[in-house]
C-alpha cells in the first residue's frame, strides 16, 4: 500500500500533504489579496498618451507638498504626461488615500525641513520641482506663526538650496494672491502691485518665499517661477478647521449644517478651478519667458460668497441655509479678483471650467469620497 504510493522517489502521501498545504496557502493568500484591495486607495488614474506638454515625458519632477489638495491633482496630470514623480510630503494636512495611485508616482513621506529627506528626493536629481508644501493658511498661521515661518520661511530656503545645487531646470513657487495684494492695491490685482501691508503670519511668510524665490534668480541664476494662486477649489481638497470655505461649506451641508457666514456675504472671492491651476503651473515649469516672473494664476472672476454658499445647499439639497456668525479679525478683504493678463500674455493661459461646473466636480467627488472625508475632516 505504501509502495503504491510511492513512485520514482516521490513520497505521494507527503505530495499529498503538500498539495493540501499548497492549496491551504493559496486560499490564505487570495484572502489577503481580497483583504489588500479593500485598503488599496481609490485613486486610479488611467493610462494617456502625452499629447499636451510632451516635455514633462519621462522626467524626473518633484512635488513637494504633493499629497495636497493643489498637489495630488498636479502629480496625478504630471504621471499622466508620462513624468517621474516623486512626491516629498509629511502628510501634516494631507492623508495616504487622496494620493493618485499611478505606476509613475513615487510617495515619499518626509518633511521639507529635514535634510535627510531632502537629500533622499534631491539625490535623483529631478529636472523640475513644484513647490507646493506648506503650513496653510491665514488662521492656522495666526495660531501657530512659528510654525507658518519654520515651514513656509525655513522651509523654502531648504528646498531651494537643495534645487540650486543640483541645477533644476525650472522650479516652480506656489505664492499666494491673497498673501502679496493687499488692501492699498488697486483691484483686479496687476503683478507689480503688491502690498507689505499684510494681516497675517500667512501672507507675511508667503510673501517671503517669493523673496526667496527671487533672491535665487538674481544671484544664482536658478530659473525660478511664482505661480500666485487665487482661491483654489475642486476635488481634492478635505474639508477641516484650517481649510478653505468651499470644502467646509460641502462638509457642513452634506451633513444637513446651516452654512456659516463670516462678513455680510456679499463679500467676493475670485475663486479658481484646480484643474486651469494645474494647466498654469505646467506651462510655468517649461514656459522661457516665465523665467524670473511673478504671475497670476486665478479665473479672472469674482464671485459672491453668500451665492456660492446657495449653490452648496442646493447642489447638496440641503434645507438648514445660512447663518451669520463673527467676522474674523484678519479678515479685511471686501473683495479679492485678480488680472490674468499676464498669465494670458506670458503662458497662453485661460481658465476652462466655470465657477458652477467646478463647484458640481467638487460635490461630485464629495460625493464618491464620502466615507474616507468624514472619517478624516477635523474641525
Ligand atoms: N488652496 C489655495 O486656495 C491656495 C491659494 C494660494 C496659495 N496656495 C498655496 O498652494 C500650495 C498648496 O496648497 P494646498 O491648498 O494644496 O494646501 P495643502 O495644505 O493641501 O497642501 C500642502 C501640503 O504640504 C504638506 N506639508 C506641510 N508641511 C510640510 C512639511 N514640513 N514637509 C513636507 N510636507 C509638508 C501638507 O501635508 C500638505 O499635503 C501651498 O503652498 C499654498 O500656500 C494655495
């Protein structure tokens, strides 16, 4: 009997044992591979051929702060162009599962102050960066100032160290609009004017990077950009205590919240779609003539906030409406539009998605992330 089992060496009765455990191991592990498709984030993004911007095929491009809300939709266009990515964020104001997933995106979880994370991005010497992190915004900078000047001050310098070294071809500064004009400039904001009067460490220390930015052009030649957003939104952006209005408006409606309103609502904001931001940004990371510039990125549009906030209720068919609340003290600009002028000169620039569709794409994706953005929005 035991012969029988037996043939040419092979020991059948532990062949048999083996394939029970083989077959044992196999269920084990489609188990966990069922499991890990479950944790496997969200994001995918599709397979395109680089038609528009073929320059960014195949380099290395570095996104700093690329886990954001700005960040994961740049990363995710620049790997779909066909870009090494590597993105170099904390995760400080961001989470693991909004990062694309895309066989051309590297993440690397580390902090822009610490040379040894910035020596592992810099060591594969990317051709382009984007700086995108920082400590954001205005009443998380009034908070925490220190912090805002570590990040946005000392941070910067670092990166920009780092990127004058190994002589990117182009480096990218994510300035803020609201952070450079202020109440003494004239409205819609031109480049050249630009304000010290400023209400928060926020526009203090972004204001500063574009020093930087420009200090590393003049003296080291490094060919820099400021890229000067207007009030981003669309998907991307978790709502939260520090976050803009436009993703705590959705947060709060789909939650069946009254919207709160800070001033008297009819106050304006020109609010841009992240898409033409990101369509900006990669024409200022090849563009020669942005070289050394200064340039605003917005919808060239105001908007009022008391009708944005309608249009969240009713996108969100949310019946608890508007209620008035405290004006913050920094607060102070009535009405925020900017010139798109020169980004239309400069960069052939020109916003695609109007105010009521991206507000539409941002309740879309509200609706799809459900789960993971009220597990994470914190207030
Ligand atoms: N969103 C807007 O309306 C707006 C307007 C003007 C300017 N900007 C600028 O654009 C950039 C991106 O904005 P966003 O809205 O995507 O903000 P965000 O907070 O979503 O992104 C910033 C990212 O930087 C990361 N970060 C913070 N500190 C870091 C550190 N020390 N090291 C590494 N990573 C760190 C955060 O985790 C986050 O993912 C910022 O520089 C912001 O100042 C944004």
């Amino acid at each position: 009997m035991e012969l029988e089992k037996r043939n040419m060496g092979v020991n059948i009765v532990d062949l048999e044992k083996d394939i029970s455990d083989t077959k044992q191991v196999l269920e084990l592990m489609k188990a966990q591979i069922a499991m890990l498709g479950e944790q496997i984030p969200l994001i995918e993004t599709e397979e395109q051929k680089p038609e528009e911007f073929p320059d960014y095929n195949e380099k290395k491009v570095l996104v700093t702060g690329g886990a954001g809300a700005i960040g994961t939709n740049l990363s995710k266009r620049l790997a779909e162009l066909g870009a090494k990515v590597t993105i170099l964020d904390n995760l400080s104001s961001a989470y693991e599962w909004n990062i694309p997933v895309h066989k051309n995106i590297k993440f690397v979880k580390g902090d822009i102050l610490n040379d040894e994370d910035l020596k592992r991005v810099f060591k594969e010497k990317p051709d382009y960066v984007f700086h995108l992190a920082a400590h954001f915004a205005n009443q998380n900078s009034v908070d925490s100032p220190e912090t805002d000047l570590m990040i946005n001050g000392i941070g910067i310098l670092k990166v920009l160290q780092y990127a004058n070294l190994v002589k990117v071809k182009r480096f990218v500064y994510s300035s803020s609009g609201c952070g450079v004009y202020g109440l003494d400039s004239k409205m819609p904001f031109e480049e050249h004017d630009i304000s010290i009067k400023l209400h928060t460490p926020y526009q203090v220390t972004k204001l500063l990077g574009e020093l930087y930015t420009n200090y590393f052009y003049n003296l080291y030649n490094l060919p820099i950009v400021n890229a000067r957003f207007f009030n981003v939104f669309g998907p991307g952006e978790v709502p939260g205590k520090y976050r803009n209005v436009i993703p705590n408006f959705f947060y709060w409606a789909m939650n069946g919240k009254s919207l709160p309103i800070t001033g008297t609502g009819e106050e304006t904001r020109d609010w841009t779609y992240v898409e033409d931001i990101v369509d900006g940004l990669l024409t200022m990371g090849l563009e020669e003539k942005a070289i050394g510039e200064s340039i605003n990125l917005g919808s060239g549009k105001e908007h009022k906030v008391i009708d944005m906030a309608a249009e969240v209720n009713r996108l969100t068919t949310n019946n608890a409406g508007m209620k008035q609340v405290g004006e913050r003290d920094w607060d102070v600009k009535k009405r925020l539009c900017s010139s798109i002028e020169k980004a239309r000169r400069i960069l052939g620039y020109e916003p695609k998605t109007t105010f009521e569709e991206g507000l539409k794409k941002v309740h879309d994706w509200f609706m799809e992330n459900k789960h993971n953005i009220n597990k994470n929005a914190e207030f």
